[in-house]
C-alpha cells in the first residue's frame, strides 16, 4: 500500500514544538558539509520544530533544530514523536 498523502490533512506537528527523533539519521547526501553516512542526529534526541515543508507534494518534511549540534535537519512525521513539555515547579512555596 502506497504512503498516505499527508499534505492532504494539516501538520502533524508545528513550529516552534518539542519532538524527539525515533530513529536514528545520517546524511543520505542533502546535509551540506557532511560526508553521506555521517550521523547527524541519534534516537531520542530532542529538537524543535523550525519550518514545515513538502516533499514530492506528498510528505511534510518538518525542519527540526537540534540545539544539542546546532543541525537542522529534515524529518518525515513517522521519524519523529511530540514531546510534552513538563511544568516544573522552579518557585519553592513558602
């Protein structure tokens, strides 16, 4: 069965979201600067999301920025999960 056409429905996620990578992502060659094979981004690490495009008119591809490298690097929805920012209490109550 052929992938969904996801351009068809909104994003799945939005600018400026916390996501984490679920697998891991080297250079297939569209990485300026970087050998193809090289890793650029490892499962788990966390990125926002920095721009949403489309790919084959088909796909979104979510530009993420990956504050840990600096890299920005394009992801398909089914490479990345939403991560639910936590509400820490940083105020002592006295």
């Amino acid at each position: 069965m052929p992938d969904e056409i996801e351009i068809n429905s909104p994003p799945t996620f939005e600018i400026g979201e916390k996501v984490r990578l679920r697998k891991l992502v080297k250079n297939d060659g569209t990485f300026p600067g970087k050998e193809i094979g090289v890793v650029l981004a490892k499962k788990g690490d966390i990125g926002y999301v920095a721009s949403i495009g489309t790919y084959l008119q088909q796909f979104y591809i979510y530009a993420v920025h990956f504050l840990d490298t600096g890299y920005v690097i394009g992801c398909r929805k089914k490479e990345l999960e939403f991560v639910e920012e936590s509400h820490e209490s940083n105020a002592t109550d006295e």
